[in-house]
C-alpha cells in the first residue's frame, strides 16, 4: 500500500515565502513612509529611525547610512548578548532591508509640509508597515533589540525598555528642534503604536459574551440551534453566596449581538449577560489564521 505523500514541506516553504513577502513590503512601507512624512518635516518618533532623523537635521548624514551604522552592531550584539538570533534571519532581512530602501526613496518628494499631517500620516504607515513585519514574527531591529538587552541585563520590562529608548529620542528631539516638535513625534508614536495594534488584531469587530442564568442548559441550547455559535461552559462561583454559578461564554460577530441578547433573555429574563471586544478570534467561523 503506497504511503500518501507529506505535504508538510511544501506548506513550510508558502508560509517562509509569505513571511518573507512581510518582511520585504512591511520594511518598504515604513521606509516610504518615514521619507515622504517624517524626514522631511523633522518628525523623530522614536526608533532608530528617529535618531537618524536627528542626525540628519543637525549633521547632514543620510538617515541610511546611519541606520546601518547602528543596527548592523546591534544585531550582532543581540546575537552575542542575547545567546542567538532572536529573530532569526527574518530580522535580519529587515535590518538590511529598510535603510535599502530608505536609501532608494531618499528623493521622493515629501506629501505635506504640515508637521501635524506629516506625524499623523506619518504615524500610520510606519505602523502598518510595523504591523506587517510583526505578523511574520520578526523585527526591523533597533530599539526592539536594545529593549531586549536592557531587559535581559537590568531587569526592566520589554515595554520599560522599549519606552527609555523612543523616550530618550523624543527628548533629543526636544533639545535638537523644539518643544513643539517633540510633541509632534509623541503624536506620530502613539499613532504607530495604534496602528501596529490595528495591523496585528484587526479592528474588534467580533465580540465575546458571557452569561449567567439559571436556565443554562435551554440558554446553551438556543445558542447552538438558533445563534449557531458554539458555547463554552466556564466553572464560576458566587461572590456573595459563594454558590456554584456556572457561566456559558460565547464568541459572535457584532451584528449578531442583537440576536444573541434575544435568544437569552426569551429564555431568561433575568440572565446576567455582559458582551465585550474580542480582540483577535482565530479558528472555526472566524478568521483562520
């Protein structure tokens, strides 16, 4: 009997190809951004790409040669310090790749001259393209791998280290440009951040449910047959009467809240429901990652 034929590396191979793909259009994103919106306008929020934006402004050098300059050594460190490639070669291709294509594009005209446009726009395709190298779980390097360090030899949180870093940049900012100015790249940083959010987890649209009753087993059941979503029931007890309180929890699409809210309270009129944002739902009738 003939065995069937793995198709395991074939699957391996698409999913390196479209991680690659991420990296390469993520890094072109944020270097396109950063050269049309941020440079241009002296908006340094954050990063090493930030720094090189200072460089700039006060000394000329061009931002590519300085993000090589700075994350080439800090990508062997992390290799050195961090006991490998944290990464692996995906960052690798983005630490080489972005500053390629910031030097390619380091002439492209900028699109606004406005400096709340430019951290705003600028914000969102740094983030996107952020977002996008992220999903392939890699990095561009820079301060993400700085932050690893920091964490790894003082203790401090990744998020401590990854907000001395950006922090340490704007306030250079502050002190190379103005005040002003440095308020501008908080803008542009929090917009990114955002953005990756948005990049990596989508909107919210979906959401998650959890309900209380004293009729669970018919509530479970109009859930499956007449919502047709599936139910989880989570063991909880009561924080007055410390009685058993089991609660059924359910994941739904928004316009389906309407419906769910329906099939329970004709049920129960009674039953104690609270619906919030599912941040990211993978599987069967949803996303598939």
């Amino acid at each position: 009997m003939r065995r069937k034929k793995r198709r395991e590396p074939a699957q391996g191979s698409a999913r390196l190809l479209g991680n690659v793909l991420l990296v390469l259009g993520g890094s072109a994103i944020v270097a396109i951004a950063y050269n049309v919106f941020l440079l241009p306008n002296a908006i340094a929020s954050g990063g090493l790409s930030g720094f090189a934006t200072i460089v700039y402004q006060v000394f000329g050098l061009a931002p590519h040669i300085t993000l090589y300059a700075l994350n080439i050594p800090l990508f062997l460190l992390g290799i050195l310090l961090l006991g490998g490639l944290r990464y692996g070669g995906m960052t690798l291709v983005g630490t080489l790749f972005l500053p390629f294509v910031v030097f390619l594009t380091q002439h492209w005209p900028p699109l606004t001259t406005e400096p709340l446009l430019a951290a705003i726009f600028g914000g969102v395709g740094v983030g996107m393209g952020l977002g996008l190298v992220f999903r392939s779980g890699a990095s561009t390097g820079g301060t993400d791998l700085a932050a690893q360090i920091i964490h790894k030899y003082t203790g401090a949180s990744l998020g401590a280290g990854v907000f001395i870093m950006d922090g340490l940049i704007v306030a250079a900012a502050a002190i190379a440009f103005s005040i002003e100015f440095a308020l501008f790249a908080l803008i542009g940083l929090f917009i990114t951040g955002k953005t990756i959010d948005i990049v990596q987890t989508g909107f919210g649209y979906d959401k998650i449910a959890f309900i209380i009753t004293e009729e669970q087993g018919k509530v479970k059941l109009a859930i499956l047959n007449d919502v047709d979503r599936g139910v989880t029931k989570l063991q909880a007890y009561g924080g007055y009467t410390e009685d058993d309180r089991p609660m059924l929890m359910c994941v739904v699409n928004r316009n389906e809240i309407p419906l769910l809210r329906q099939v329970v309270q004709s049920i129960d009129r009674d039953a104690f429901i609270v619906v919030s944002n599912a941040t990211e739902v993978l599987g069967r009738g949803f996303k598939m990652d």
